[in-house]
C-alpha cells in the first residue's frame, strides 16, 4: 500500500500492483517531490500525465492536490486493473482523469493538451530503460507545450542526455533514487 501524502484526499490507502515490474516511489521520495512542486506549480494550471501509472499515486496525488486534468497511462492489464480500483476507492470523477490502455512511448505521439502546461511523470521499470526514447518524444511533442514540467525518478547512478529544450531546473537525490525536474522551452 502507499499512501496520498497531501490535498484533499490526503490519508487515503492505495492499493499497489504486484510484480517485478513495479517499484512505487517510496513516501519520502513522494513527499520531497510534491513538496518541491507545491513550490513551482500552481496546481489548476496544469494537466499530469502519469506515463507509467502502475498504482496512480503519482497521477492521484496530483488530482488530490488540485491538478486540472490527468491521463494515466498504463500497459499492463493488472496493473491497469488496480489503478482503476484506486481511482474508484478515491470517488474521483471522470470528468478529472482519463485511462489509457497503452504503452506510454505510443501514447504520447497522440497527446494533444487544448492550451495548457503539462506535468509528465515518467517512473518507468528501471529496468526496461525507456528514459531515453520518451524524453525524445516528449522534446519533440507538440502536445507537450513550451513551460511544461517532467519529472524524472531514476536509479542515482542512471546518467542522462537531456533533449537540448528539455532543461534541469531541479536535481536531488534521496538514498538510490534520483529526481530530475526538467522544464520544456
């Protein structure tokens, strides 16, 4: 289980898939994130792409927060089955989120976002090493408007390449795990 660590639906309980491919981010990791974007975004302005949703959290957390819109983005049925669970145990409405039975590199090339930044989550399986190919895809979006976040969770050794429009604007490190925070010009 992890939990929504702040907004309105703060407390809650979210079950979380089972499976090598899965690794939800640990509650500090969570907490400093949220933390260092309660400071950045003014929540309303912006639509989440959770790419890689597995359980929702981050996606959910950000909703919980008060973000516009989500588009979780899942490929694997089980775990998409356990991120619906959670949207339903959270009672949020379908009018604030959209499902998405898809792998996220695909999906992307799709997103069109009618006007607003977006905050992408990419917490892909470590060791599927999908960094690289959708970072390039997120550089390349129209989709993806000028003064978007992305926020990256990587292993600390895990060296990057950042598109040249994808710039750092944040860097931190918490035990093995490692958070970018890039913005898109």
């Amino acid at each position: 289980m992890v939990r929504i660590i702040g907004g309105n639906l703060r407390g809650r309980n979210l079950e979380v898939p089972s499976g090598k491919h899965v690794r939800p981010s640990a509650d500090r990791v969570r907490e400093a994130l949220f933390s260092i974007l309660d400071h950045r975004l003014h929540w309303q302005d912006y639509t989440v792409l959770d790419l890689y949703a597995g359980s929702g959290a981050l996606g959910i957390e950000a909703l919980s927060r008060g973000a516009r819109y989500a588009c979780f983005v899942e490929c694997l049925r089980k775990h998409e089955r356990v991120l619906q669970k959670n949207l339903q145990s959270c009672k949020l409405t379908k009018e604030l989120y959209g499902v998405f039975f898809d792998r996220a590199e695909h999906w992307i090339l799709s997103f069109q976002d009618p006007g607003n930044p977006s905050l992408v989550f990419l917490d892909p399986p470590y060791q599927e090493n999908h960094y690289l190919q959708i970072l390039n895809r997120i550089s390349e979006s129209d989709g993806i408007q000028n003064g978007s976040v992305v926020v990256i969770e990587s292993p600390k050794k895990m060296e990057f390449e950042f598109p040249q429009n994808l710039e750092m604007i944040v860097q931190k490190i918490y035990g093995g795990t490692s958070l970018h925070l890039l913005e898109k010009h």
